[in-house]
C-alpha cells in the first residue's frame, strides 16, 4: 500500500537498503538533487530504476527553477533565468513576458523529460516584498500579485503543453517572510487583509495540479501553528483560496519544523530530531504527502515506520496531478530556449 511520501535518497544510484526500503514502503514519489545527478546517462539511469521499482510511472521531483536554485547546471545541462528576469519585462511588455515564461517552461519540460524527471517544484508564486528575507529575492516573479499570477499561469501551460506537471509553491505565501526557514521558523504577523496581496496568485491559480506548503506561522490564520503543521491553515487553502490538487509539504528537514513552537511535536518529543513525528504532523495537519529531502537513511526509515497508508482521496489526487501532464512533443529545449531568448532580448 503506498504510503503519502515523497523521498530523496543519498547519491548517484539507489543503494540495496534504500531499493529495500522503498519498496516496502511504496511513497509516492521521489525528489532529486544535485549530490543525485552526475551526466544525463546516470540521470535516466536513476529515473528509469525508481520507476522500475514502484512499477509505475511514479513522480519524480526536481527543484530546477532557474538562477541560483537550479539542481541541473552545465557543463551538461544549460543555465535558465530566475523568475526576476519575467517580472521585469512583464513591467515593459506583459503579453512578451508572458510568452518568454510559457517558452522558458517548455524549455525545461523538455530538458526533464528527457531525463525521465515528470515533475518540476515551480512555478513559485510567492509575491516578494522588500522586507522579506531574500530566500526569495529574485526566485519570485515581483511584487506585482496580478503579474505574478499571470506569469505563474505561463509556466503551468508550458509545463502542460511540454508533459511535466508544475508545483505552486509556497502556499499560502513566503514573500513576507523575515527569515529563511531551511534555518528557522518563520512569523508573518500580517493582518488578514494584508494577507490578501499574498494569497492572489494561489487565488488565481487554484486549479494547479500540485502544491507546496510554507514552514511559515501566520498570526492571522493560526498562531499556535506554522502552515505546514495547522489544520486551520490546510483547511483555508483547500476552502478559502480553492486549491483542490495534490497538497505536498515543504522539507520536513528544514529547522522551521525542528522550533517546537512551530506546533507539531508532542510534549516530551524531541522536535530536532523526531521525523515520524513531523511527517504524521504534516499529514495529520491535512497535507496529502510529506517531503522529505535529504536522503538520510535512519531519517527515512523513521519517517516510513510512522507514516500511515496514503489516504484514497490523496491518492486520487496524485492521480489526477499525473493525469494533468500533456503528451509533450519532441521540440528540442534548445529550441524552446533560443526562442525564449529572443523575446527577451527585445527588453
């Protein structure tokens, strides 16, 4: 029975103990990494032994945004631009960005696809603020909540149209955050109304096929609570902004998790280091799957000794995610890419 999981692992091909854990775990998915990916020919490698092993077209993850969050970078894979580059000609041209972003999105579809990698955790619709922490900075589209929306629709539509399904993340939004919370728990003590500006482009984007929460706490929804951890949270994204996919935690490694004040760990737990405890936290909060990163084995191994049986509406919401992608075409990236940079060029 598949647990609600999503795993990385530890180097360039799958150990015996990490094929034997998988394999009586079933998770739903896998991530990979940079210490996963060496040449393209290891890399299909990898993905065709993670899906022979679940004996299915199992997600497979990548955080290949562009700019300095980029998993895949030369000399075999080609440099992509960050999400400031978009904004910025959206502010002089909005139709030329929006048609760069769709061009640079098949682009990466292809790249992927090639490599037997079907999912990409993007686009990230988190609207930047100038006193967030710089987490963000220029992974973040703008400041603008609509033109972020927009350009966060074009990538959803390359991703599509080029067979690769697309992760929104953070839900309910990070650009606010003072903190970078791979390190520590975030507090955004905004108003409701503030919120808003926040919330928009998840609004307008509530149809994507997958989401990532935010290690966040936000006074205004849950203040005993970070999102990740509060079902009032989960239960506002689901009812309030409409996100009806695939609902996927961010890290449970990230130390966000580890402050016993972010609300999920049980009196006497120890927060820093009680996966199990995170990871039923995630899914006891309404999170479909739990994400965990880092490949640590006796982390992995706690994590699936706690974790339930994916739930059947979890798992028809994987499945709908998956049926979301299009059938792709066999457009070189390259192609994608020179024709996105000419759009560019014109700003």
């Amino acid at each position: 029975m598949m647990q609600p999981l999503i795993l990385g692992l530890a180097g360039l091909a799958l150990s015996a103990d990490e094929a034997a854990l998988f394999r009586s775990a079933d998770p739903a998915g896998y991530i990979l990494f940079k210490r996963n990916v060496e040449s393209p020919e290891q890399v299909r490698s990898l993905t065709a032994s993670l899906r022979d092993l679940a004996g299915r077209d199992v997600p497979i993850l990548i955080d290949q945004e562009g700019g300095r969050v980029a998993r895949l970078r030369p000399p075999h894979w080609p440099e992509f631009p960050p999400g400031a580059v978009f904004g910025h000609l959206y502010d002089k041209a909005p139709i030329t960005a929006i048609e760069a972003c769709r061009l640079n999105a098949l682009a990466l579809a292809a790249l992927l696809r090639g490599l037997g990698i079907n999912v990409d955790c993007l686009p990230l619709l988190d609207v930047r603020d100038p006193q967030g922490h710089d987490i963000i900075g220029d992974r973040s589209f703008g400041t603008a909540p609509l033109a972020v929306a927009a350009l966060g629709r074009a990538v959803l539509d390359g991703f599509q149209a080029g067979g690769i399904c697309g992760v929104v993340k953070h839900i309910p939004g990070h650009g606010r955050a003072g903190a970078d919370s791979h390190l520590e728990l975030p507090v955004v003590s905004a108003s409701r109304d503030e919120l808003e500006r926040d919330f928009l482009p998840f609004r307008r984007l509530a149809n994507a096929p997958m989401a990532m929460t935010a290690h966040i706490t936000y006074s205004a929804l849950d203040a005993a609570r970070c999102a990740t951890l509060s079902p009032h949270v989960i239960d506002f994204i689901r009812n309030d902004i409409g996100f009806g996919g695939l609902l996927m935690s961010d890290d449970l490694g990230m130390e966000a998790l580890g402050n016993p004040q972010s609300g999920g760990h049980p009196p006497g737990s120890n927060a820093l280091a009680d996966f199990g405890a995170r990871a039923l936290a995630c899914i006891a909060a309404g999170c479909d799957v739990a994400l965990h990163c880092s490949g640590n084995f006796s982390e992995m191994r706690a994590i699936v000794e706690a974790a339930p049986v994916m739930t059947e509406a979890a798992t028809a919401r994987l499945a709908a995610a998956m049926a979301w992608l299009g059938p792709g075409d066999a457009t070189p990236a390259s192609e994608w890419a020179a024709a996105r940079d000419a759009l560019l060029a014109l700003a």
